[in-house]
C-alpha cells in the first residue's frame, strides 16, 4: 500500500497541476493579511436595505424616546438618566452593528486549492479535506458557502440580512452584542411607555408632550411595537447565540455525517479530497474531477485512487 508521501507526490506531480507551476501561491496568504487592512461590506440590494431600515428604527426610536417622553417631563433627574442610559445604550447597539456589516466575517479566500498549499496542508493518513466547488477554495472544518457573500465562512453561523453579512469566526461576538444591546434598549423603551401611558391618561392628556394627543399616542403606539417586535427578534437570537457559544457549534448547520464519515476512512495513508473537486488551480479546478480517492458527498462513498495516476 503507497505511504502517505508517496500518495502526495502523486497529487503534486498531477498534469493539472504541472500546467500551472507559475500560480502565485503567496496569493493566498497575502489576500488573508490584506483582509484584516481593508473594509468588508457585501454589496446586497436586500441587506443594504434591512440595514438602514435598522438604523432608521433605531433613530425613530430615540426622537420619540427623548420628544416625547423625556424633554416634556417635569422630573429633571427622571429625564437626564433615563436620557443617558438610553442613547448610550442606542450608540453601542448602531456601533456593534457596524463592526458586524464591516468586519470580514472570516471568509476562506479564494482559489487556494494549489500544490503549495496542499504541501504546507501535511495531511495525516486517512485525512479528508474538503474542496468548495463554487469558490474553489480548500474548506476548513465547519466552513459553508454564503451564496450571497459569494465566500466561504469560517464557522457559518448564519446569513444577517439585518447586518448585510454573514455571522461567522470573526464577527459574531459583535453579533451578540448588538442583540444583546437592542433587546435592552427595547425592554427601557417599552418600559418608558408604558410610564408615559400611565401620565398621560392621568393627567388627561394635558401637557404630556409638546404634541398633539392623536400624534403622540401614534408615535407612542409604534414605538411600543417596534419594541415588542425588536425584543423576541434580538432576544430569541442572542439566546440562540450564547447556546451556540456555549457548546460551540453554528445555529444554522449542524455538523455533517460526512466530515465524520471522512474522517474514519483510515486503512490506508490515502489523502483524499471532497467536493468532487481535485485540487489545483482555480481556473482547472472547478469542473476537474479528481483522480485521488474522492469522496463524493452526493453518493456518500469512497471512490477508489486510479491506479494508473
């Protein structure tokens, strides 16, 4: 039975590869190092919208919050602390928003299922890697293609069309506190009308905002529903999140059969790739089937190496 080097000297030494000894496998590394200096942002119609429908709730929320409930109460105290304690809690909730849509949610990057990679990967006998089809990129463990970021995500949890990126390795904990930031600010707002309600009512309207009584209790009843909604939303989640956190896996994709599967094809030092892909240049790459044990994910079943590779 070949070693395990020999097996790789194999995948080296295949025409696909030899055809492209000149890819730059610095590529890679270099696009993961230039990833931490530049802005991520996914140019998403659908999320770029939820977006700012999100910071515009938020604002709305505020206006009311401090027009018509705090500026025209009586009580000083009562309105600079509940004053202060919601918009601070407003302005960490849009900045956690904005780390979570700006920041690289750990995206795999793209096209580096090379030689030189794969020799720097030093795989252990009966090892599964994983190849992405769509990105053409070597997929670490718990890795999933967002089919809007176009990307791999390390540790997908789920796509956030509220935050027009994906929640994964590198952003979630901004996730979690921006959830966890609305879901307070939700609970002080609606704590806030119903105190409001209770004022108005007894003092019959009279001098209870600077508005009329048909807009505040507009203003006020849309303030309690964007509230009640804002809260299940953000607290179902970042409930989700912490249990997610806690026994460390992803809300969205449940560890694959497969990757196990993979995994228990020892016997033999064999270095096999999944996805049907055989690793190679991107351009070669991702329609190429592999000539080296693939583990075809559709059938579920080791194919065996081609002994004349």
């Amino acid at each position: 039975m070949p070693s395990s080097g020999h097996r790789l000297r194999d995948v080296e030494h295949h025409p696909l590869l030899a055809e492209n000894d000149s890819y730059d496998s610095s590529s890679s590394s270099s696009s993961e190092a230039d990833a931490a200096d530049r802005v991520w942002f996914i140019r998403d119609g659908c999320g770029m919208i939820c977006a700012v429908m999100t910071w515009l709730l938020v604002v709305y929320a505020d206006f009311v919050v401090t027009f018509v409930m705090l500026l025209p109460s009586k009580d000083f105290w009562y309105s600079v602390v509940n004053g202060v304690l919601f918009n601070c809690l407003a302005a960490l909730a849009l900045s956690s928003h904005l780390r979570t849509m700006l920041t690289d949610p750990g995206a795999v990057p793209k096209g580096n299922a090379t030689k030189e990679y794969m020799e720097g990967l030093q795989l252990k006998p009966g090892e599964v890697i994983y190849k992405c089809p769509k990105c053409c990129c070597i997929k670490p463990e718990r890795a999933h293609h967002c089919s809007i970021c176009k990307r791999c995500i390390r540790k997908m949890d789920h796509h956030c069309p509220w935050v027009n990126n994906c929640v994964g390795e590198k952003n979630q904990r901004f996730f979690v506190l921006f959830t966890m930031y609305i879901a307070l600010s939700s609970v002080h707002a609606l704590i806030l009308c119903g105190l409001q309600f209770v004022s108005c009512v007894r003092g019959q309207w009279t001098e209870c905002s600077d508005f009329s009584p048909p807009v505040t209790v507009i203003l006020l009843i849309f303030l309690c529903l964007e509230g009640l909604l804002f809260f299940t939303f953000t607290a179902v989640m970042f409930g989700t999140q912490i249990h997610s956190i806690c026994n460390d896996e992803t809300v969205g994709f449940p560890p694959s059969p497969l990757r196990s599967l993979g995994h228990g094809l020892g016997g033999g030092a064999k270095a096999s790739v999944s996805d049907g892909g055989q690793v190679g240049p991107p351009c070669l790459t991702c329609r190429a089937r592999a000539r080296i044990g693939v583990t075809e994910e559709s059938a579920g079943r080791q194919r065996p190496a081609d002994p004349g590779s």
